[in-house]
C-alpha cells in the first residue's frame, strides 16, 4: 500500500510562482457601488432643484388673482333655505342657539331668521319650534291658502318687518313709550319669555295693550274693563285686583297651558294656528272687541319696542 499522508511540499509545477490576491475584495465591490450612486445624485439634485424652482411660494401669489369671495345670498336665497336633516320645523332643545340650530340643519343663520321673521337679537327659547325648510312654508300655504306678509316676510334691524323686496311700509310711525309705558311692555316681554312664546306672539300682545289701554294698568274702562288688556271680571278674566297685577293680566292675555283663567277665557296661545294670523285677527280672537281693526296700527311700533326692550 502506498503512502496516503498529504505532503506540504509544492508541487514541482508551481515553483517559482508568486500567487497574486486582491488584498481587499470586499471593499472594491463597495466602492463601485458607492461610485454607481454617487454618480446618480447630480441628476436627482439637478432634477430637485428645477422642481423646487418651479413652485411658488404664498408669498409670491398675486392677490388680484384670488377667488372673489363668495355673493352675499339674496333674500329669495335665505327664504328657500332647506334643512340637510330633511325636518321642516325644530323645537329648541336647552342650551341651543339660533347659530348652532342653523349649523345643524345646514342653513344660513340669516336664512333661519328670514325664515321665522326674527331679528339678529332675538333669544331663542326651551320648546320654541322654529322653521327651518321651505318645504314647511309650502305647506301651510296648501292648507291655509297665502300666508300673510307678517308671517312669511324678513325683519329689519329695527324690527319692522319689510316685504321680499325689503320695502316698509309708507308712514310707518313708531309710538315713543313714557316711564309707565316703558315698565308695562318690558312685564308682558318678560311674562313671554318665561312662557316661551315666540317673538310675534309678544308683539301681538304688546299691541293689544297698547291699543286697549295704551300700556298703562287703568283703573277704569268700558262697563267693568280695568288693566293693561281692559280685561272684564265679568267675562272670567279674574277679580279687578288680580287683572290689575300687570303680570297677571299678561300671564291670562297669553292663555295656554299656564293660563290663570283656565276654562274660563282663552288666551292667545288657546287660539287655533294663531301664528298664521295677522296681528290684528290673533289679537281679536282674545279681546272679542267691537273695533277689531284698531290693533293693525300698533304693529310697527310693537316690533320695535320688542327689540328696543331685550
């Protein structure tokens, strides 16, 4: 058997060769890599920087070629306002506002108050409903045949109402209030808002009394009439001293779930759609008077005087 040990010896071929190894392979193929990339970044810089060039900064926008803001709505524009909730009519929740109402149903604010006639001051109250689609509009004209201008018309700053064209009408007077005056409207304003009647119910009551007994508690009147609304104690009204407690007379002109002539009389709130009536038909469905026109022309002066007191 022959030796099978391996030698350490070189093989007689290879002597006097020098075997030639790259000190570093690893780190060649690195560099190329590197070199490979490197060899990129000119372009992507080059292309970075023409990009960046390009682009304007909000600084540099010509203001002349902003998008003009958007038109005021017109007031047809406000009056066909529709609610996004698909509702016709909401009832104010605690705590809600005119604002916040309108956000919710998606409208303008100005479009709910030319909605409801209201004005910029108004306090909304706990339980007040309140249109918010024109959809409620059409059907009441349906039912009830053309709604009134009082109803369906928007209100001024000063609180007189103005027709769709923002008109007023000629020789509208509003009456200056004395001391007297002055305390008797801001009870039955208050007596209202603790009732949560809306703004046009207060101002069919503050007509009535200013037509009645120009807004000072008499002592006297018509047969046995006494007090701001020349209430009758012989018509169920109540003793003389009780509707001469201003805000007793208020509280029984307004009638409704809070009457203090339950069964008795009906007040204005007892009154069937009384909202859709003109002033001067709501204020005499309560007072049954013999001059069932002589309210109309205290209507200017009571929205002013509504809005002049809150």
């Amino acid at each position: 058997m022959g030796d099978n040990t391996p030698s350490n010896s070189t093989s007689p071929i290879f002597e006097g060769l020098v075997p030639e190894f790259s000190a570093q392979p690893q780190r060649t193929r690195r560099t190329r890599f590197i070199a490979v990339v490197a060899s990129a970044l000119p372009i992507f810089a080059a292309a970075s920087t023409s990009w960046l060039a390009g682009a304007t900064t909000v600084t540099e926008l010509d203001p002349t070629q902003q998008p003009p803001a958007p038109p005021e709505p017109t007031p047809q524009e406000l009056m066909d306002a529709t609610s996004v909730l698909g509702q016709s009519t909401h009832v104010v929740l605690a705590g809600e506002s005119l604002k916040s109402i309108a956000e919710l149903h998606g409208i303008p604010t100005a479009a709910l108050l030319a909605l409801n006639g209201l004005s910029w001051q108004t306090a909304v109250h706990e339980g007040q409903e309140l249109v918010v689609s024109k959809q409620h509009r059409k059907t009441l004209d349906k039912s009830k045949g053309k709604l009134p201008l009082l109803a369906e018309s928007p209100m001024l700053e000063s609180g007189i109402r103005a027709d769709e064209l923002g008109r007023v009408a000629d020789g509208a007077v509003v009456t200056a209030l004395s001391t007297e005056m002055v305390t008797n409207a801001r009870i039955i304003i208050q007596v209202g808002r603790e009732l949560g009647v809306p703004n046009y119910g207060i101002v069919i009551a503050l007509a009535t009394a200013a037509q009645e007994s120009h807004l000072r508690n008499l002592d006297y009147g018509d047969r046995d009439s006494v007090g701001l609304f020349q209430q009758r104690p012989s018509s169920g009204w109540g003793t003389i001293g009780q509707i001469r407690d201003p805000r007793y007379a208020a509280r029984a002109f307004f009638g409704g779930p809070s009457s203090t002539t339950p069964g008795a009389t009906n007040g204005l709130l007892d009154v069937p759609k009384w909202q859709h009536m003109s002033l001067t038909d709501a204020a005499q469905a309560v007072q049954i008077s013999a001059f069932p026109e002589a309210y109309a022309k205290w209507e200017v002066s009571a929205w002013n005087w509504l809005f002049d007191l809150t």
